[in-house]
C-alpha cells in the first residue's frame, strides 16, 4: 500500500516536522538520525525479500507520555525525565510491524486537561486554524496526522484525550476497550480507565495500528445494516456550539439512506456530573503525591486540578465509584438492545486559545462531554470525521460492546467507502503566531 521507499516517507515526515515546528509545535522531540537510520534498516530488509511488517516504513508519532527505549520521556511537564531501558510493549509491537517513529509528540501537561496548551513546552496549535486549540491531551498527535506530517500517531485516553483532538483537528481516532492493550510503559493519569490508542488518516491504519498494539486478530465482520441508537437524554442536553447539532442531524440523516436504522434510546441517569471527577480523585492523588510532597513545579492549570483533588472526600470517592458502576450497567444494558451508540465526538467545533470558557461553560466540560463517559464505562469507542461542509469537519464518535474494536472498525470502513466519513489534511498556511 506505501510505494516508495522507507527513507523517502520517513525524510518526508521529518521535514515536515522541522519545518512547521514553529508554527504548530506538534513535537517535544523529533529524532531525525535514529529514524532514518531505522528507515535504511527496513529499506535494506525489503531489498533483501524479507517481510517487514504491515508498517513496513510508516511514520509514526509517539505521544510523550509512552516510554520508547533511548528517548526521554517527559510527560509534558515542567521536571519529570525518564530514560527507559525498554519501550513500552505498544511501541515494541509497533516496531515489530515495521512503524518508524519519527518523534515525540506534545500534549496537554500530565496528560491532564484537553487543549494542549502547555506552559512548559509550548501551546500547540490546530493546523486548521492556528489561534485554536486542537484539543487533549494529544494534541501533538492529532496536529501530526492532521498536518500531514505523520499518516499515523498514538495518543492516550482516560477521558476523551484520543478522540476530542481527532474530533478538533479532523481525524480518525480510536478509543479501546480498557485493557485491550497494555499499558505498561505509560505514565498513568488515572490507572484503572487509561487507554492507549491511534489516531491516523485514515480506517486502514487505525486498523493496522490497532492490530499491531493489542494483536488482535478477530476477522471484521461483513458490511451489514447496523441498529444505532442515540443516547438520551445525554445528547438532548449537550452544550452544542457552532453548527454541530446540525451537521449530526444531517449524518443522521445519511445513516439512514444507506440503510442503518438509528434512533433515540433512554439510558436514565446517564449524564456527565461531578461524580466523574469525584470517581478519579484519588488515583490522581497518589499519582502525584510523591511530586506534590516534593513541591515540584506545575503549571497553574494542572496545579489547580491536584488541589481540586485533595478535596475530594473518601465518602464522596465512594459514591462516585458506585456511580461509575451505575454508568457500566447503563452502557451494557443499552449496547444489548442496539448494534452501537452513536453521538457527536465533541459538541462544538473550536475552542480558542487562551480562553478558558466556551459559552457559559469551562471548556474541559465542553470538550469531554460525549467522550469521558465512555471511558468510565470501559467500552471502545471510534472517532470519525464526517464529510461535511466546513473543516475540520464534525466527527461522529461511535460507541460498540466491549472487546467489539474489529466491528467498530468495520463500521468505520463501510462509511469511509461509502463516502460518509473521510480525512482531508489541513492546508497549513495561516499567519504564524508568537509561540506561547
């Protein structure tokens, strides 16, 4: 599927990566000289005959929260350097496939927030429109495929952070189903809801990159009408912004007339409340205690966001956490009636940088909306940008059963060949602004 040589893709992403550095600062670090090293390794292996792998010589960005053996990984933060000895298992898998990567991407600090504007190495910026966030925390992932610098990169997510930036910045991302790949080797944010997952340019390689990191090897099941039912009244009551309800309502619309029945399902009670961030608190706690009693530096923002969390009290950690076991059962029961959920990614298309509102509401609670739910359920779920008028076009994010990534991909596919969903790179050529 790649026609020419390893060098030739690798060189190319590099140099794109150098050359918008300074406008859309998508790296913390790029590694020019080990990734063209790797890139003639696999060029003189394809000469030879032997097969590479399925990225045989794809350029990949690596989100630097996940350890890659010989590259520091810093967290996006002001202090922490860890030099591993090894590289985390998705990486290694990804090698093992053949993927090259190209650099190490920026993200919100800690991970800890969805608009990347990090105080520490800089506010990166969406390609589409660079005085806009392209949103978290795996912002410089997102910018990379959306650029064009990368076909491919690998985020995390806990609360939103693989889909919100592929929703931001018009890209495909996938979110797994916990545990369906390993986390060893990631800096955890909140242990027992993080997810590593890819965000790419197109179907193909979220599904390569999907295969290769979690080696799954369920066949996709063959195109069929799907049930899709939409949740409320968790949709009805979203804070919609720019003209997204509208543009889901037209994809609505287009499920229907290729054959998809879609409509409105109850899930009681299944709504973003405090108890989101009351059911996490304490894993954050003891993430950052050790720091904390240190007094590292954080950035103001994420600072506040620890201190929040001090004031979490056990009895409301309780309550939160039979919460979360209320949000599984309501996912379970609703995915037994339905083949997948279907929302939009985010409920607006733009958040400004600097700006910490949009509308009359703080933008994290904007922005996680449709997406922090699912990742207290456990379930997958795939982001998918929607050929629409205006780009970055509206993303529809849809919600399967647990372990069901192979039929969410399928479905995915399908639109894509159907020309319902699909991926356009930004033309980088705004005004560049003063790096903050």
């Amino acid at each position: 599927m790649f026609g020419t040589s390893a060098v030739s893709r690798v060189q190319a992403a590099l140099d794109a990566a150098n050359g918008t550095q300074g406008t859309l600062n998508a790296f913390i670090s790029i590694d020019d000289e080990r990734a063209l090293e790797r890139a003639s390794e696999i060029d003189a292996r394809i000469d030879k005959g032997e097969y590479v792998g399925p990225l045989a010589g794809v350029p990949v960005g690596l989100k630097d929260l996940i350890d890659q053996m010989g590259r520091v990984t810093t967290t996006g933060s002001a202090f922490y350097r860890r030099e591993p000895r090894t590289s985390a298992p998705c990486v290694d898998a990804l090698q093992q496939a053949g993927a090259v990567i190209i650099g190490k991407t920026g993200l919100h600090e800690w991970a800890f927030g969805f608009s990347s504007e990090n105080p520490h190495w800089g506010v990166i910026r969406n390609p589409w429109d660079q005085t806009t966030s392209p949103g978290g925390s795996s912002g410089g992932s997102a910018v990379a495929v959306a650029a064009g610098i990368t076909p491919l990169s690998i985020g995390t997510d806990t609360g939103g952070s693989v889909r919100v930036p592929a929703a931001m910045c018009g890209t495909y991302g996938l979110k797994v189903t916990y545990g369906r790949i390993s986390l060893d080797g990631v800096f955890p944010l909140v242990s027992s809801i993080d997810t590593v997952g890819p965000l790419a340019d197109s179907i193909e390689n979220i599904d390569l990159a999907y295969r290769a990191m979690s080696s799954d090897s369920e066949p996709e099941p063959d195109p069929a009408p799907m049930r899709l039912g939409i949740p409320q009244p968790w949709h009805e009551n979203s804070p919609w912004g720019d003209d997204i309800a509208e543009e889901f309502e037209n994809a609505v619309a287009g499920l229907r007339e290729i054959g998809h029945s879609v409509h409105s399902i109850e899930m009681p009670d299944v709504e973003p409340s405090i108890q989101l961030w009351n059911s996490i608190a304490e894993e954050v706690r003891m993430v950052h205690g050790e720091f904390r009693r240190e007094n590292r530096h954080y950035g103001e923002d994420v600072a506040k966001r620890l201190d929040d969390a001090d004031l979490v009290t056990e009895e409301e950690g309780v309550k939160a956490r039979a919460w979360q076991k209320m949000i599984r059962t309501r996912f379970s029961d609703a995915l037994g009636t339905v083949d997948f959920l279907i929302t939009p990614t985010v409920p607006v298309r733009r958040k400004v940088i600097g700006e910490e509102g949009i509308g009359d509401r703080h933008y994290r609670s904007v922005l996680s909306y449709f997406s922090a739910l699912v990742n207290h359920s456990l379930h997958p779920a795939i982001a998918l940008p929607l050929l629409s008028s205006g780009l970055p076009s509206t993303s529809l994010q849809v919600i399967g059963s647990r372990d069901s990534e192979t039929a969410l991909i399928a479905f995915g596919r399908t639109l894509e060949t159907q020309g319902l969903v699909g991926f356009e790179p930004a033309q980088v050529n705004s005004p560049k602004p003063d790096r903050g």
